[in-house]
C-alpha cells in the first residue's frame, strides 16, 4: 500500500488511540502492510481528518461500519474490511454486527 504521509497517519494514530509514538509509528507500518489498495484513499482521509469516502467491500464500506457501532474505531473497521478483502464475509460480518451489541 501507497501512504505518502506516514508520518501525519501515525500521529492520528497516537491521538486517537493514545499510544507512544514509537506504538503508533509501528502501527502505522502494519496498517501500511496490510491495508488493500482498494482502502488507501480511506486510510489517508482518515490520517487527515477528511469525511471517509463510501469504498465498498462487498455490503460493507468503512464509514457504514462505523455507523452501525457508532464509533471512532477506525483501526478495528478497517480490520474487518480486510478481512472482507480476504473473502471471509461469515467472519467479518459476525464482528460487525457483535461489535454493535
């Protein structure tokens, strides 16, 4: 995955989830590894604090997941869209709708 600003989506990690910097930089690393090209636009928009673009997965796109938790939790949404990705639905779909009780 292409991130430019490393830098800017580990600090939006530090804040957010009040990790070290070392934490959060090491984070940011493996969401950089992990994260399908697909959702590298969310992961940048999120870094700069801009409105997450509708990018579905199937059913499923980030801002609708975080919707139905109501919540900030980006890092946790996004694991579930990869494993979306991945193709395991029965999976993800038990940890959105879990995630909501």
């Amino acid at each position: 995955m292409k991130i430019y600003d490393v830098t800017g989506l580990s600090e939006r990690i530090r804040q957010e989830y009040g990790l070290t910097q070392e934490s959060a930089q090491d984070k940011a690393m493996q969401v950089m590894e992990m994260c399908p090209v697909k959702l590298t636009q969310n992961v940048e928009e999120w870094s700069k604090r801009q409105k997450l673009t509708d990018i579905y997965i199937g059913n499923y796109s980030l801002p609708m997941i975080l919707a139905i938790w109501n919540s900030r939790d980006f890092l946790r949404a996004l694991e579930i869209m990869i494993e979306l990705e991945k193709g395991n639905i029965e999976i993800a779909e038990r940890k959105i709708w879990n995630m909501r009780r």
